[in-house]
C-alpha cells in the first residue's frame, strides 16, 4: 500500500501562461478516469494509479474537478487501508466527474459543480446563462421561455448571474467534453464570493413547469 500524498490545492485560478499545460493534464487526467471505470470497478491498483499520477500532476489536483478527486484520494488513504466501500465511492465520483454512468452511456454533462441542495429558481429580475445541449428544447426556446417569465439571458458567465443551466446531454465542444468554460467561470466566481447558482437542466424545467399555470399566455408550446 502505498503512503498518503500530499497535494497542493490551490483556492486560486492558475496563472495565464499555465492555461494550455492545466487544460492537457485536465483532459489528461478525464480520459484516465473513463479508462479505470470502463469496467464498471475501481481495484485498488487503480486507486494507487490516480494517487501517483495526480501527486506527479499538481496543476491537475488543484483544480476542478482534478481538485475534488484529490480531496476523495486524501480521505481515502487517511487510515492506509482502501477498502470496498471506499471504492465504491470513488467509483461513483469518477462517474459524476466524467459523466460516464456506465460503460455504454452517452456522454453526459458532470454533476459535481452542480449546488447541492439546488436552489429555488425565481424568473423575475434573475439572470440566466444555459450552457451544454437540451433535451427539453434548443437553447433559444430554454432564452425564450426563461424571457416570458421575466428573466434576462445572457451569453457569458459574470458576477450578476443568477443561475447556470447546464444541459442534459454533453456537448462536443465543451472544454474536457464533460463540462465547459462557463461552468469553470461560475465555480471561479463562486470561489472569489459571488453566488451564480448552477443546476441542471431538469430541476430548471420543473421550476419552469410550476409557472404555466401561473402567468397568462404559458401553456402552449411548453415542454
């Protein structure tokens, strides 16, 4: 058994000239992770092989979601000892890092950045941003609807942002192919004090669900 590493997490985002290296060693990183659970397990060679690779990678382990499978891998070999559940766990974060459920699933986007518990969505007065491809609609009827209600959607990601939506099917042309620039740009200014929520797709049409009765001229063409 291999001992306990010691990472550096950083709390701030790494300098310009790092940009390119950290996006290799992220993607990097993301393709090692489908590879140990293409199988549908996590062995303990595995779980030596990410600790040794994310100590000899310290730009990767400090930041997102590098940073998150660095904390799990510390927990882990607290007490020097991996056990079953503990495997099991780091099984299922791999999954919500990469958005690989299973070794046959369509690519989907990363839960980890998602607010946990989510939180109301209220429509007036609040910014949106969507990012990723929707099941429920393209991204103009998801602008278009959120508008009806009273929101205001934006293209880019900033400190006044209200929510983050994040589509249900992954997108080729998201960094890392789970998660993109606007999700990293939300977790930075969540990092810095800002409070832009992200949730997903579903628990924002389930608040877009709750209004059609609500507000005159909302119950047609609704998903």
């Amino acid at each position: 058994m291999s001992e306990p590493k010691t990472y550096i997490l950083k709390t701030s985002p790494p300098l310009q000239g790092a940009n390119q290296t950290l996006d290799r060693e992220i993607s990097e990183m993301l393709g090692i992770c489908r590879g140990v659970i293409s199988d549908g397990i996590v062995n303990s060679d595995e779980v030596q092989f990410l600790d040794t690779w994310l100590t000899a990678h310290p730009l990767a382990a400090a930041s997102f979601p590098g940073s998150a499978v660095a904390a799990r891998l510390r927990r882990i070999y607290a007490d020097g000892v991996v056990t079953d559940d503990e495997r099991g766990d780091l099984l299922a974060l791999l999954q919500d890092a990469t958005g690989q459920e299973s070794p046959k699933a369509v690519l989907a986007p990363t839960k980890l950045p998602l607010d946990e518990p989510a939180p109301p969505i209220v429509f007036a007065g609040s910014r949106f941003c969507f990012t990723g491809k929707f099941v429920s609609g393209t991204r103009s009827w998801c602008e278009g609807e959120a508008a009806a209600r009273g929101g205001e959607c934006v293209s880019a990601v900033t400190g006044d942002l209200a929510f983050l939506v994040i589509g249900s099917v992954g997108s080729e042309q998201w960094a890392h192919s789970s998660f993109g620039r606007k999700i990293e740009k939300a977790i930075t200014l969540k990092r810095g004090g800002a409070s832009p929520a992200i949730v997903n797709e579903e628990h924002w049409i389930k608040a877009l669900h709750e209004t059609v009765d609500k507000l005159p001229g909302l119950g047609n063409g609704t998903a």
